[in-house]
C-alpha cells in the first residue's frame, strides 16, 4: 500500500553494514498486520551489500536514505525529522519484532489520546541461532522513583508521539553510549510523560550490542547514565549500577527456565 500522510506509526531502523541481519529486520515490519505503515531505512554509507537488500526487499512504503552519518544517534535523528507517522518507534539492524501484530498492540495503545509514549519486553537472543533466547528483559508500569536506582525500559520496545520529539527534542549527541536512555528518562522523568506498558515481548534483538560487548563498555555506559541524571535533575542513587545487578540475574534466570520449559516440551 502507498504510503499516505495518514500513516499512524513510522519505524526507523539505522545501519551500517548490516548485510547479514538486515533482512530480518526489513521482513519483520514487512510482516506486521498494521496498515498503512512507514519504514525509513537510514543507512551509513555501508560498504557491503546492506543497501541493495534493503532495495530488493523494499515495498511502497520503506524510505532509504544512505550517506556518511556522525553515529547512531545523529541517523536516527535524521529519521525522525523525516517520519510523517504521528508515532515513531526505533528497531535497530540487529532486531526484530516478535510476532506480526506487534505495531497493532502499540496502535492501539495509542488510540488513548492520553498516552504519550509505551513500551514493553525484550529478548535477547543468540546472535547465531535467533530462536535461543538466552536474557529475558521484563519491564513494568512506569511510576515516579524508578529512575532513582537507575531503571529504564528497554529502547527497541519504546514508541512515542512525534510531538514529543518536537516538544523535548530528539537525541543528544553529547551522550556517545546513552543517548537512548537519556532521552527516555528525559521524556518520563523530568517532563512527566504519560506511558503506557504493554507486558509481552515486543522485540527479540541479537545480543552483543555496542552497549553490552564488554565490561569497559558497560562501566563507561554507566558513567554516561549518570550524567544523563545530572543532565535532567534527576533523583537518584550514587550506587545505582549496583541494583541493577539482581535485575540482569533475574533476565538471565528467565531466559534459562524458558529454554528448559521448551526442551521439556519437546520445541
């Protein structure tokens, strides 16, 4: 279907070289029950064949956009500026939405004129074998002093109305490692901005992501995150990290009685 101005709910997906999961990515949104729908690709000048998949596999309604980037964050922001959807949501290269009426759920979320943004649960899944899960990521309801010890919702889940990128802006480019989550604390901590849960996956993502490949990226992630509450006066833990750590046990333990539960059924 062409796509219209009337299009609801715009996806971005940013890449550079991503020949070897990008196909899962565009097929994803390809496959969600939603329609219309707006897809924009905003590649890095890729070197290998990412571009030409993307055009191979692209329908009416899938934009791309390939040129030299500064990073992440600055080609999503040049997505944003492009989306004509009223909602906009991120799905990065690596990931992929977990069941074709995933965007149909955030649709209807935001049929409540209330709701500025939602979000829901993520799988991390084995880069090779994507159907082994090995970290379940279970969010919840939003309520004032979760930031407090550093908790977040998982960005690939997060949607939220193009307005509010208008209103609050759009990505800092100062935050190299957390820009994503400075932006969502921005939005639901310092502006109040009214969300919604949605409580099942939303997103599967392969796991070694630039913010999870090693300790160093992590530790210095941390350091970002706490300017990030500086940054938007936010309340909070001098030792947040730390109770972030009986959370990622807990994913990790789901993600094991998950495996266990489909071997003893035989999956």
């Amino acid at each position: 279907m062409p796509f219209t101005t009337e299009t609801s709910i715009t996806i971005i997906t940013v890449c550079r070289n991503s020949a070897r999961t990008i196909a899962d990515t565009l097929d994803s949104v390809a496959d969600q029950s939603l329609r219309p729908l707006e897809h924009i690709f905003i590649d890095g000048a890729s070197t290998d064949n990412t571009v030409r998949i993307v055009q191979d596999r692209a329908g009416d309604n899938v934009r791309i956009i390939s040129e030299p980037d500064q990073g992440m964050y600055h080609a999503m922001n040049k997505g944003i500026k492009l989306a004509q959807g009223e909602v906009v949501g991120i799905l990065n290269a690596d990931d992929f939405y977990a069941h074709a009426d995933v965007l149909a759920r955030v649709a209807e979320v935001f049929l409540d004129p209330v709701v500025d943004c939602c979000y829901g649960d993520l799988e991390y899944v084995d880069p090779h074998v994507p159907t082994r899960v090995i970290r379940c990521w279970r969010s919840r309801e939003y309520r004032i002093g979760l930031v407090y010890r550093g908790w977040y919702p998982a960005h690939p889940t997060f949607f939220a109305r193009r307005s509010l990128y208008e209103s609050y802006g759009m990505f800092d480019l100062d935050f190299k490692l957390a820009a994503d989550v400075e932006l969502m604390w921005r939005f639901l901590a310092r502006h109040n901005a009214s969300s919604r849960y949605i409580p099942e996956v939303l997103v599967r993502m392969r796991a070694g992501g630039t913010s999870n490949a090693r300790w160093s990226t992590v530790i210095l992630q941390n350091i970002w995150l706490y300017r990030a509450l500086r940054k938007n006066h936010i309340s909070h833990s001098r030792v947040f990290p730390i109770y972030k750590i009986p959370s990622r046990l807990r994913q990790f333990l789901s993600a094991w009685r998950l495996r266990k539960q489909l071997i003893f059924n035989g999956q």
